[in-house]
C-alpha cells in the first residue's frame, strides 16, 4: 500500500522550515523526548513479562464446570485463526515488503510492531476493579496482570488473557484500520483538497467509531470476552454476557484509534510524524535513527492506549453496577476472579470493591471475608472529657 503523506500537514510545527542548528549545541526535540517515553514503556513491558515468566505461574485459566457451547468454542478458533491470519498478511505487506522496498523500517511497519507492543495493556481496565472478562475457552495461560505494578483488583494471575487473540487483534484493530482510513482520507484530501482537516478528524473519529462499535458487538456476540461490570449510560443487551457498552467503544475506542490515524495522517515533507520530528538532525547512523523512530511511535502509541481509554476505562469502573447473573453463571467467564469458585464476590453496586488483596471483602456467599494472615484493627474510643 502506497504512504500517504498530505503535503498541507502544517500543524503543531510540522512542515514548517527546519531551524539551523548552532555546531556544538545540543537541543531537546520531539524524537528525545517520544523515544524516551518508547523506552520507558519498553523497559515496564520487559519488567512485565520478565516477572510472568520467571514466576512459573504459567498455567492455562481452566474453563470450569460450566460447558462452554460448541458454538462459542467455534468462534474462540475461527476468530483467533482468522485475526491471525490477516495479522501475518499485515506483517508481510508492512514490515517485510515495507524493508525490501525501501531498506528500512517503514512507518507502517513501525505502526504494527508498535501495535503488537500495546496489548500487554489489555486488562488494564481490570487494574482496580474487575469489570471485564475474556472468555478462558481462548488459547491462554492464565495472566501477566498481576506483575503490572501497583495492580490492585484481585486474583489477577487468573483471568485469561488470550495472547493467540492478541497477536491478531491489535494489528487489525490498530495497524490495519488506522492504515486502511488514512488511505481513505488522503485519497478524498486530494478529491476535495478545500476539505479542512478539523473535517478530516471528525470525519475519522465517527467512522471508526462506528467500525470500534461494529468490530466490537460482533466479537461479544460470539463470546470472546464481556464487560459485564464497567459502567455505561448506554448499553445493548444490558443483561446478557455480551452487553455492548455503546459510548465508551465509540468514544474511547475511537479517541485511541483517531490519535493514531493523526499520527500517521499529519507527516511533514520528509514522511516523519509529529513524535519523529528532529531525527533528521541527529548525527546517527541509519539504523539508530530507524530505532529511535520505531521507540518513538511505540512511546506515542501506548501513551495514547494508556490515557485514552485505560484512565477513563479504570473511572468507569469504579462506577459499574456488579456483573450480570447471565455471566456469574458461566464459569467460563468468572474463571475464578470473583463470584463462585472463588473468595470474592464480583464488585460492583452494593459490593464493595476490595483495593488489594489484603483487604476485608464480600465473599460471593455475602458473607464477610478476612484475608489469611491478616487481623482487624483494634477498635479505638474518642476521647472524651
């Protein structure tokens, strides 16, 4: 797919005339500070997964005692199979074709390496409260959630996170699209080239929020995963594990997916994204340079993931009204996060929700619970005269 690069990018600096550099000065630009950012979510990943795996708590999240229908566990293969096929495609066309073709490391390349770097965020949504659930049919082994520091919810090692399921979704979801659109909107840029680019934002956030909002209905009709417990003034199938929280997928599923698709949108004369600007500067050899820019562009895109959807996503949750009985029903869901099978009843409404594993908590039998180890503090009388 050709890159799309709009000459008429002339925001927040770019495309504007590159300043001379005075001989043995060192300036601060956007391609110091974006790597850094990059390498700082680099070394939290390395930290992540590094901690998961010497831990040798590596062990499948078991379905339960609820069957899980024929019909789920089709979807669980054909959806893992199908992403991961159009995953491969994405990674051939951008990151292969991209470096025979120009010798390096493509944008677009450099976009689906930083998408597959995102989705060690997937649960965060879960960091305070569990609102959310993959369905532990999907191929997984159990989670990294709990090493995530400052994770609070509890038995995060627990639920499911489908790693065969990520590897396609994020580049479809977040290289894929983003690509696919900015196509679209460059080839209409030059159609229409009296077009603003305000009308080029909003144009692009409600089309891919409508496409969030489709993608996201189909993948929980075919129960891969639910968000029972998070909390949404508009909601389809309310009662059902497949409840489709309508305005945070349009909102902030499309906030995540229109900051990346300006990112790549907005490119100056030279192709580099707003994050990348300065780079050209830099006495480096062409493959520091190439690093710096893919630290980069991961550095913006997980920044973006994390203030964007997870923030809010962790805020909407601590107001969610408790999971539906649809879902408590269905081990295959709870998988022993909270509710039956385990010592936590499912938070949300009239549960309270238990910050840390050591706290005193709602046991799914509604009694109350006090963690092994662990004694209620001495009652203390206020003084009085």
């Amino acid at each position: 797919m050709a890159s799309v690069r709009p000459q008429h990018a002339t925001h927040f600096g770019i495309g504007a005339t590159p300043e001379r550099s005075i001989p043995g000065t060192f300036r601060i630009s956007a391609i110091h500070i974006w790597s850094g950012i990059g390498l700082f979510w680099a070394l939290v990943i390395l930290y992540v997964f590094s901690a998961w795996l010497l831990s040798g708590a590596l062990q499948p999240t078991p379905t339960g005692d609820t069957p899980v229908p024929d019909a789920i566990r089709f979807n669980a293969v054909f959806w893992q199979l199908f992403l991961g096929l159009i995953s491969l495609a994405l990674f051939y066309f951008f990151v292969v074709r991209g470096w025979q073709r120009e010798g390096r490391l493509t944008l677009f390349g450099m976009l689906y390496i930083a998408a597959q770097s995102m989705w060690w965020q997937d649960a965060l949504l879960n960091f305070i409260s569990p609102v959310f659930s993959y369905n532990s049919a999907l191929v997984n082994w159990g989670s990294w959630n709990a090493y995530v520091p400052g994770w609070l919810s509890p038995n995060a090692e627990k639920m499911p996170s489908p790693v065969f399921l990520y590897l396609g979704l994020y580049p479809v979801f977040f290289c894929g699209a983003v690509v696919l659109l900015v196509s679209l909107m460059g080839k209409a840029k030059q159609r229409w080239p009296l077009i603003s680019d305000g009308t080029v934002i909003a144009v692009m956030f409600v089309l891919l929020g409508v496409f969030a909002v489709i993608a996201e209905a189909a993948w929980l009709r075919a129960g891969l995963y639910t968000y029972t417990g998070i909390y949404s003034p508009i909601e389809w199938w309310p009662d059902q594990s497949y409840k489709v929280p309508v305005l945070q997928l349009f909102f902030l599923d499309s906030a995540v997916l229109t900051c990346l698709a300006c990112l790549v949108y907005f490119r100056d004369d030279r192709g580099l994204t707003i994050v990348e600007r300065g780079v050209e500067k830099l006495s480096r050899g062409a493959g520091t340079k190439s690093l710096l820019r893919l630290l980069a562009i991961v550095g913006a895109a997980n920044t973006i993931l994390f203030v964007t959807y997870n923030i809010p996503m962790n805020y909407l949750a601590l107001r969610g009204q408790g999971w539906a009985p649809s879902v408590l029903e269905k081990s295959y869901f709870t998988n022993g996060v909270c509710g039956d099978g385990s010592s936590y009843a499912c938070p949300g409404g009239v549960i309270p929700i238990p910050i840390g594993t050591r706290a005193m908590h709602i046991s799914p039998d509604g009694s109350l619970t006090m963690p092994a180890g662990v004694q209620p503090p001495p009652a203390v009388v206020t003084q009085r005269h």
